[in-house]
C-alpha cells in the first residue's frame, strides 16, 4: 500500500460562524467596578445593561447583590440609586481603612459577627446542648433522645 501525498496547498474559506466568533470576542471589554474596582471581562451589552440599571454606572456582581441586599434590608424603602450610594460609601470607607493589623484576629471577629447574626435571625435558637436543665419545658418536641447505646453492640460482637 503506498501514500500519495499532495503537495499543492489548499486554501479553505472560514465558516461564517467563526467570523461571527472572531467578532465576539473583539467587543469583549474590562469593565471596572464604581464601587469596589473590582476589574471583570464583559461584553460591550453586559456593560451598557449594567449601566442602564444603575443610573450609568458600572456596579460588578458582588456589588449589584450588595445593592440588592441594601434594598431588602432597608427599614424604609430605598431606590436603587439611594442602596448604591449607601454601599459605595461603604466601599470607600473600607478601602481607605487599609489591611487590619492582625488579619487572623479580623477575621475571628468577622465570622463572630457573621454567627451573631445569623444566630438572632433564625427562627429557631440554636441550643448548644439539647437536653440543657434550663429548659426543661420542651413542648414543641423537636428534641431527639437516645433509643440505646451503640457500644453494647459493638463489645458483643468482639
């Protein structure tokens, strides 16, 4: 069996859909966030969008859910200009705060924070231990109780 080989080169036109990709990615741009400056690869539509609704400027994802996290907190109601502020002043804040001093006692106390309040927004209080002597009047009946111990099992099939 032999091999013929070609030896003239072929010239093959490309597809419409790879121009189409090629053009893509040319209007592909970095867009920096006006509240945190959070740098992110957008398309030129995802960025005129984003600017549409937030009054012209550009807010990344972390702080579009930040904004969004104002509003729905909010006491009042707030538009969405008035929750941007409101966060952006924030951002300000922390970047001119600088790097804490001690990072691992700064985060020890954020996450102590974050349990906090977690912990007073439950519906139901967290107990340390279920069967605590203060409450002894547990009407609701959540608690679980111990049918029998594991270990008698255990040493009787040693």
């Amino acid at each position: 069996m032999s091999a013929t080989m070609i030896s003239d080169p072929m010239v093959i036109a490309a597809p419409a859909e790879t121009q189409s990709a090629a053009s893509i990615v040319s209007e592909v741009e970095f867009a920096i966030c006006d509240c945190c400056g959070l740098t992110e690869e957008c398309t030129i539509g995802y960025i005129e969008r984003i600017r549409e609704r937030y009054h012209g400027k550009w807010v990344c994802g972390l702080c579009g859910e930040a904004v969004k996290d104002e509003i729905v907190r909010s006491e009042r109601l707030l538009s969405t200009e008035e929750a941007m502020t409101k966060h952006m002043n924030f951002c300000k804040k922390f970047i001119t705060s600088g790097p804490p001093t001690n990072p691992t006692v700064h985060l020890i106390s954020a996450m102590r924070q974050i349990l906090r309040k977690s912990l007073e927004n439950s519906p139901t209080r967290v107990r340390s231990m279920p069967t605590s002597p203060t409450t002894n009047n547990n009407k609701s009946g959540r608690e679980l109780s111990r049918s029998e111990s594991c270990f008698s099992t255990l040493a009787a099939g040693s």
